[in-house]
C-alpha cells in the first residue's frame, strides 16, 4: 500500500463515501499479511517508496505463487528475481498478466504503468556473458519507473566500443558497470565520467576468477573515487540503488 491509496482512502471517509469501519478494514492488513509460510510486508512502500520484492531462489513454486496473489488482490506491481520457468508456468496460472524475462529470469506483473524518468541510467557490460546480470538491473529499475539505456559487451578487451558509446553514457544519471574476469571496466569508465558508478562483479571467468571474488576485490579496491560495489551476480540490487539515486 502506497501513499496515494492511503490518501484515497483518507479522502474517502472525508468525504462520507467510505465508512470508519470499512476504512479500518482495508488498513486491517497495512504492516504485513501473514501467509503461514510468508509474512507481505505492506508497510514497505509507504516506508522506502518501492513495495517488497519477491525473491524465488529457494521458494517452491507454490510459495511463490500464493505470495504474488495476494500482491496481486492489492494492484500493487510485482517483481520476483532469480525465478525459473518452471515457476513462472505456476504463476501464470493464476496471473495470466504476469511476464517472464529468460535473460534476467524475473517474473513481473504491472498494474500500474510508473511515470518513466526523464533522466537514464546506463547499464554497461563488459562481456555478453554477463548480460543477464545487467537485465535482472535493468528490469528491476525499469519496473520501478526508470528510463534505462543498455551499452552491453563495452569491455576493456576491445576499448574503443566503450568510446564510440561514451557521449551517450555520460549523459546519464547514473551508471551501472557489470563485469567479470577481472573487473576492471568500473575503474576505466569512473576515470572518464562525473556520475556515480555502481560496480556489479559477476561470477564470469576462469578458475582464479574464483566466481567472481576476483572481480569483486578489484572493483572494492578500485583507485577511483564515486565507485560503489554491490554483491557478486547482484543486478537486482544495483537496479534498485540506481533508481533511487536516479529519482533524487
């Protein structure tokens, strides 16, 4: 539940449309609904301005289903993160709106179609192969109503592809850089921008890339001030950083 639907209902008891005891009944579930497997947080819109996400990794099929349901009775928009097909199929049962993303393997449902930002966030690769952490980003931010801009496969191997891009990359609000092996992109382009950077290591690479803690120590001890690194494969969580940030 939002601000604006507090306020409608709000209004409406102000109005004499909708009764004190009806209202108390819609806000019966304000801090959270207890599922018996899954407490909904309600409050958490109100609270941070993005409702609760839902993350699938280790949550059955009908776990998540339920969960979405009810989100669902409260038109409120949905975003599940690391969710396979088998458990979207489920889903999609009771929700025939809701949409798979293969790449970023997240299942959305929107009701509400968010005012889209004038302002972007760039989200940049340094290879393909870490294209479906860049989408869990960009699917997570574009839910949430932001404007994004995709530079994929820009890496330090073959720089001049991060160059012929680079107006249109500094331009944004904020940058979000994604990238294994050794991780060096987020230090290339924080040299080469005035925005605030956020540095996303990926489990990409050979042996000694130890999956993905190579990268991840390279970005935190990266020379460039502005850089900022979430966890390792964590596109949902740079997404929702830089939209934060992007909406300032």
């Amino acid at each position: 539940m939002n601000k604006e639907a507090i306020k409608k209902i709000l209004d409406s008891v102000s109005k004499g449309s909708l009764t004190v005891e009806d209202a108390l009944e819609q806000l019966k579930t304000l801090p959270y609904k207890d599922l018996g497997h899954t407490k909904v947080d309600n409050h958490r819109e109100l609270r941070r301005g993005y409702p609760e996400v839902v993350f699938c990794e280790g949550k059955t099929a009908g776990q998540i289903r339920t969960i979405m349901e009810y989100m669902a009775s409260k038109k409120v928009n949905i975003l599940g993160t690391r969710a396979n097909p088998e458990k979207y199929e489920a889903v999609k049962k009771s929700l025939p709106e809701a949409r798979y993303n293969e790449l970023a393997k997240t299942i959305t449902v929107e009701f509400e179609k968010k005012k889209t930002t004038k302002t972007y966030i760039a989200i940049l690769t340094a290879g393909t192969s870490d294209i479906p952490v860049a989408e869990e980003a960009a699917v997570t931010a574009e839910i949430f109503g932001n404007r994004v801009e995709r530079f994929f496969d820009v890496g330090v191997a073959g720089i001049h592809r991060l160059y012929d891009n680079l107006e249109r990359i500094r331009q944004a609000k904020v940058i979000v850089v994604i990238a294994g092996m050794e991780g060096a992109l987020p230090s290339i382009v924080g040299g080469l921008v005035d925005k605030p950077i956020i540095a996303v290591p990926t489990s990409i690479g050979y042996g000694a890339n130890f999956k993905g803690l190579s990268a991840l120590l390279g970005m935190l001890t990266s020379c460039v001030a502005g850089v900022a690194v979430v966890n390792i494969d964590n596109g949902f969580g740079a997404g929702y950083l830089a939209s934060m940030i992007n909406k300032l």
